[in-house]
C-alpha cells in the first residue's frame, strides 16, 4: 500500500506535500533530510494556519531538534523506524513531555505533563517528529471545535461548517496540509467525523489496540474504559496504516491496552460486506446514500460480496451511549463545564444530559448489560459478513451552532450522529473514508469490522480509495 517518494515531483520546500509513506522512505535512503522535513510542513503552517486553526501550540525549536538527530542517526548507520522524521501533530487531551495537558479547558493550563503518554512515545520510537498540538472542544466534548483558550478551528473547505470534533484541529490540519498524519481520539465519533467533514481518512482502532493512559488525568470511568479510542487521522488509507502500526505498538502501564496481533492471513481477502443504506427511524441524506452506492460498487470491483443488511439498531445504540456516559457526566463533567463559563460547551454537554435518562445506578447498570447483548449482535452479524459498509454520519457537514440549540434538536442531532455512538459504544474499529465533494464539501463512509481486525479495515478502505482518489489536492490548490 505504500509507494515510493519519487512519485511526487516537487520542489524541496513543497516537502510537505509528500505522503508520511514516502517521507520515510526518502529520509531513510537520505535524498531528503528529516529538517528539511519539518521545515517545511512549518513553512506551510505559516502559510494557513493563520485561516484554520488548526494547530495551536507549536514547539518549533523541539521538533528541529528532534529531526536533526534522526539525520544524524541515519548517517551513522542506525535504524530510524517506519516514520522516520514524517511529522505528526498531537491532540491537546493527551500528555506531551514538558506541555499543557489543557483538553482545551483554560483552567487547565497548569496541568503540565511529566512525561510523554503511551501513544506519543510509540509515535516518537517509530521515528515521527511531533511538531505541534492540535486543537479540541473543551473535555474533548463536542462535534465542533472552539475553546476559550485557543478559538475556533475552521474548516478549510467552508468556514460555514464545522470542522469536526473532538479532533477537529488534527482533520482540519491534516486537510489543509500541516502535516500527513496526526493522532486523535474517539469516545462518539471524535476522529471519524473531524475526517468525514475534513475529506481525509479517519481511524479508530479497537478499544484497547492503542494505550490511552494519561498521567495528568488518572481516573477513567467505565465509559471511557470501554469506549474510548485513539488512532490517526491522514491523507491516504496508507499512511492510516503506517500511524497505526506506530501508535500501537506498545501499551507501557495502560491498564486497557490490549497485546493483540495487527495481521491476519485473510485481511486482504474480499469477504461478504453488508451495506447499510437504511436505518430505521432517521433518514439518511441523499449525498450519503449515493456514496454509500459508490463505495459499494468499489467493493464489489475488487472482489467483494455486497449485500444489503439490517445492524442491530443503531439508534438503541445511541441511547445506550447516552445512558452510560451521561451518567458518569454527573459524577464530575458537569460541574467542571459549568465551571469553564463557555456556553458553547456547557449549552451541548447540558442538552446532552437533558436527552440521556434520568441518572440512577439501576439505568446504569442496565444500560451496561445491554450494551453487552449489543456487542454479541454485532458478534452474530460479522459472523456472516465480516465487514459492514455504513454511514459516518447521516448528513452533510452540520453547519456552526447546530449543537447549540434546543434539547429537542439535540436529540436529533444525536440521531443523526448514532452510527458514530453505535460503533464507539461496543468499542469497534471504525474507518472513514472519503468517496468525494457533494455541493463543495467532502462525503464518505464508514467501514466496521470485528474487534481488533483494523487491517481488514484498511486494505477495503484502500480499494474505495482507489476507486475515488483522495481530496486533499483539489484544497491545496486554493489561493490562501
């Protein structure tokens, strides 16, 4: 799935525009350097982030450093790793050596990192140059991205949309090319959607597959014990993969991580896939249905079996996210929302509550053991299809403020959003990918597999990517 950098002919100062496949490549052989690297995803964050905001905190001096040793590495001879000096960005809800751990909570400011969490120094063992941290909702609570610390991240194909969440600074930067390859998060959709509304690839792998243990904010309740996930956000379904192998590879004192195998024999093998195009009680937008057709004429091109499915209901899914996790926000979350003063978090994590049953410990508790009858019929459907082709989202890019309203359009939003909870919910590895632009703004769909069978995933992603190309060039070619 990789190809060679010299597939792109282009000056040394558009580095930035090459695949994080192919900058390993060249930084390993020594046509380019690993500074050469990063100067020039810098020169290009100069260049539109400015518009974006996609990127929030940068430690320039740091990551030269960092790069000038690699170069220094290769020319003595010693291994670099699978991402030698490809630049990765970081969300700001994880631990960095020496920064802020803010989850763009200004009252977090002070919560400086002492060392670098699982998942950051996989990244950096496998050679990548973290060059800066990229922006998020506060608590990482919201499918738009806005903080009091840092502003609003905006989407670089209309500032009238949002640009996803909780990792919609990484979609946005990755879109706009501030970097191929940047690490996200996802309780309910915090990377599949940043990349659907963004137009790049999004993966959240199993929960479990990649540590997520934060040694500024040690208590996790069950929901996210459960649920949540991290993994990369890219341009190509290839370099999804290379940041995957890196960010998984080893899970340090998480107590979740999970020493599960990457590969298996049949993960290149076209199997049965089951297309979801209906979905009882929410309709699916017309865009999103023809790229779910598209998507699964890409499939069965390549060899797949394509058959119309019912999932288990997506919606109860939904509630059931809703039940778990809007129980556990009221053992603290709340509080510290309303404490923030922003009502552009506390308006949505309110109305989120408000649509969530009455918290008592029997409805968490029931909501749990449903959720385990939920993942054996998600167990049962991949028995016979081993693959599922379904929404992202069942709408276009929601356009600003479309959380901010009543708890009656919150709860439809919610709907709207359930293919995302479903999946996080039983803790799948979740895939987008982008099948094209529909009124100017990116479409795509979501693939599901079984627990830990990501690269199953990835090589059906990367058939609908050949089938549809990636997005990413027609953005950059806009006059910024």
């Amino acid at each position: 799935m990789q190809s060679s950098h010299c597939t792109i002919d282009a000056p040394e100062n558009d580095l930035w525009r090459w695949s994080g496949a192919e900058i390993a490549t060249a930084v390993c052989r020594g046509d380019v350097s690993a500074v050469e690297v990063v100067e020039s995803v810098y020169a290009r964050i100069a260049a539109v982030n400015p518009m974006i905001n996609g990127i929030v905190h940068m430690d320039r001096e740091h990551a030269l450093t960092d790069a000038g040793a690699l170069d220094r590495r290769r020319q003595a001879g010693d291994p670099l790793g699978p991402l030698a000096g490809v630049p990765v960005s970081i969300k700001l809800n994880v631990d960095v050596a020496g920064e802020a751990t803010s989850n763009g909570n200004p009252l977090w400011l002070d919560r400086i990192a002492e060392a670098d969490s699982g998942v950051v120094s996989n990244l950096r063992r496998a050679g990548a140059v973290v060059i800066g941290r990229t922006n998020a909702p506060p608590l990482s609570f919201r499918w738009f991205t806005e903080n009091p610390i840092y502003g609003r991240t905006h989407n670089p194909w209309s500032p009238a949309v949002t640009s996803g969440g909780s990792s919609g600074g990484a979609g946005a930067a990755v879109a706009s090319g501030m970097g191929p390859i940047a690490h996200g998060t996802d309780i309910a959709g915090s990377i599949r959607y940043p990349a659907f509304v963004n137009g790049v690839v999004g993966l959240r792998a199993t929960t479990g597959r990649i540590p997520g243990f934060q040694a500024t904010a040690p208590q996790r309740f069950f929901g996210l014990q459960a649920m949540s996930a991290q993994g990369p956000i890219a341009r190509t379904v290839s370099d999804a993969r290379l940041g995957l192998e890196a960010m998984a590879s080893d899970g340090g004192i998480d107590p979740v991580w999970v020493d599960a195998r990457l590969n298996y024999d049949d993960d290149e093998t076209p199997t049965r896939v089951a297309l979801v195009d209906e979905i009882r009680g929410i309709d699916i937008s017309p865009e999103i249905q023809q790229a779910l057709s598209s998507a699964a004429a890409a499939l069965i091109d390549a060899g797949y079996t394509v058959e119309r499915v019912a999932l288990p209901d997506l919606k109860r899914g939904m509630e059931l996210w809703e039940s778990i996790v809007m129980s556990e926000c009221n053992l603290g979350m709340l509080a510290a929302v309303d404490a923030i003063g922003d009502a552009t978090i506390s308006t949505p994590v309110r109305n989120m509550a408000a649509c969530a049953p009455e918290p008592s410990l029997a409805g968490y508790a029931a909501a749990i053991a449903s959720r385990d009858e939920m993942r054996r019929s998600w167990n049962i459907l991949f028995q016979r299809h081993p693959l599922v082709l379904m929404p992202t989202s069942c709408r276009q890019p929601l356009p600003w403020g479309a959380d901010q309203g009543s708890v009656d359009e919150m709860r439809r939003l919610l709907e709207i959003q359930s293919p995302l909870m479903a999946v996080a919910v039983c803790g799948l590895p979740g895939l987008h990918v982008p099948t094209g632009l529909s009124q100017g703004l990116p479409v795509g769909v979501q693939l599901v597999a079984p627990a830990f069978r990501e690269m199953r995933l990835l090589h059906a992603g990367a058939m609908i990517e050949a089938a549809h190309g990636t997005l990413t060039q027609q953005l950059w070619e806009r006059p910024w």
